[in-house]
C-alpha cells in the first residue's frame, strides 16, 4: 500500500483574499430570512392561497379556521406571522380582522431570490 503525499497548505494569499463587501446587508438579509421563514409553513402558504382566490381580494379570519381545521388562535398566529413579513395586510372591523395581500408583495417574493 502506497502512501499519500502530505499535502502543504497554499502560499496563495489571492485564495483567502475576501471577495469585497457582501452585497447583502445584515439588516436585508434579516427581513428577506422573515419572508422565507413566513412562507415556510404549509398552513401559511395555505392561507396566502384562500386569500389571494377570494374574488373580494380580503378575508376575514373567521372565515379561514374553517378551511385549514384549526383553531382561531392558531389561525390568528400564522396570519400575524404573514403580516410581520409584510405579506398581509391587516384591517379591523369591529371585532374582527379582514386580511388581504399586500400588493406586489407576491411579485416582491419572485425576486427575492433574483436579486442576490
């Protein structure tokens, strides 16, 4: 059996010169990272899609426990998390909340990706 040449670590200093500024900011990366840790969820993605089909273009949360067999809390939960993220929108009406997409914020999504 023939043995392995110890290999010596690179001189190259241009191997670990830094490649500049990230373009991608801390701040950025925090709220593009809210967005996709948002979409994450299948309940959430869920109720995107029953709010964006709804021919009103708005829906009230009393009406979304019933599609996705949870409870209105936990309904309330994920529609908060959407808003944070600047995906929802959210309108009181009395006692309860209409929800509707932000425009564009569907499209702003598509190219999240895009633009790293």
């Amino acid at each position: 059996m023939t043995a392995l040449p110890i290999l010596e670590p690179a001189t190259d200093e241009s191997c670990c010169t830094p490649a500049g500024a990230p373009a991608l900011g801390a701040d950025e990366a925090k709220q593009k990272a809210l967005v996709f840790k948002a979409l994450a969820d299948p309940n959430r993605l869920r109720l995107l899609s029953i709010i964006k089909a709804e021919s009103s273009g708005e829906s009230c949360v009393c009406d979304l426990t019933e599609p996705l067999d949870l409870g209105q809390p936990t309904v309330s939960h994920h529609l908060k998390m959407l808003v944070e993220a600047g995906l929802l929108h959210r309108e009181k009406r009395g006692t309860w909340a209409y929800y509707s997409l932000v425009p564009g914020a569907l499209d702003d999504v598509a190219g999240l990706l895009a633009d790293l």
